[in-house]
C-alpha cells in the first residue's frame, strides 16, 4: 500500500468485536490516518450503527478537519445510506476494499492487531467503561509516545508535527 503523502488524504476504518468477562459482546469502530498512522478514534459500544459511525467521523473532522477519502471494507455500516450520504455531503471519496482482501486496507489491519495485542487481549473488562478508560489510556501513549518503526522512531503525533513544520530529519 502506497503512503499518503500528506495528513488526511486517506483514512482507514474497520470494526472488532471482543466480550466482557460477563460474555456481553462489544465492538469498536476504529479509525486511523493513513500518512501517520495516528489513531483518530476507536468508539466503543454494544451497538455501532452507520448513524453513529458518521457522528465519530464528524468528531474526528471537527478537531482534525475531513479526508480527502477514506477506505473501509464492505461491511453493512459502511455501505449504508448515511455513511453515503454523509461522503457526499462532505465531498469525501468512498473507497471499499474487494471483499475478502483485508491486506488492501493493510494500515488499520496492522493498528487492530495492535489494538488487540495491547488492550484486548491484554485485560479482562466488566464494563464499558472500563474498555473506554483503557482504550484511552493506551491511545495517548500509542499516538504520543510509542515509537513506530514506519516512521523513523517517532509516535505519529511527532512525525506529524514535524512534517508540519518541514523539519523531518532533526
């Protein structure tokens, strides 16, 4: 897959599904910018609907400003009417992956399995917002402090600022 070479030119999106201890279900809508690899959300409930997906991508807009595209696969959230509406209200591309080929939407595949790995798989939640608290406290480390091999060493909130700044090599 092709980096972007810029901040919002394309983000990924993709659902995950894990329990509580209780046997509860629970997914999270998780949402990464393709050029930094940052984390932009991960919303996590019993219910993610399309509706709701357009609210977290309207969250996000609101303090990151809008993708230029973003590319998910061709799961029923995602090709709903709201979330096609919501595309072109806000002139962003759609682009779905062919069914059964995740490796083309290789950065969030990449991000859920460290999602996973980390948080998941690593804690036995009773709650909601346990999940939430937990997922909160590693996205500020995963975004500002953990170094990322694809980006020189640096967390993605630093390679992003220093590719604002033009200065990527001190």
């Amino acid at each position: 897959m092709a980096v972007p070479e810029i901040a919002n030119h394309c983000w990924s999106a993709d659902f995950m599904s894990d329990a509580l201890w209780d046997g509860r279900r629970f997914r999270t809508f998780n949402v990464v910018d393709d050029y930094n690899r940052e984390a932009l959300a991960i919303e996590v409930d019993t219910s993610l609907p399309s509706t709701r997906v357009t609210r977290v991508l309207d969250r996000i807009a609101e303090w990151r400003g809008l993708p230029a595209k973003l590319r998910f696969d061709n799961g029923p959230e995602f090709t709903a009417v709201a979330v096609a509406d919501w595309a072109e209200q806000h002139q962003v591309e759609l682009e779905f992956i062919k069914p059964g080929r995740p490796m083309q939407n290789g950065f969030i595949e990449r991000f859920n399995r460290t999602y996973r790995e980390a948080v998941l798989d690593m804690y036995i939640f009773e709650s909601l917002d346990e999940v939430r608290r937990q997922t909160d406290e590693w996205l500020e480390i995963y975004n500002h402090h953990r170094p990322h091999d694809s980006l020189g060493g640096m967390p993605p909130s630093e390679y992003l600022i220093k590719h604002e700044t033009g200065n990527l090599y001190s």
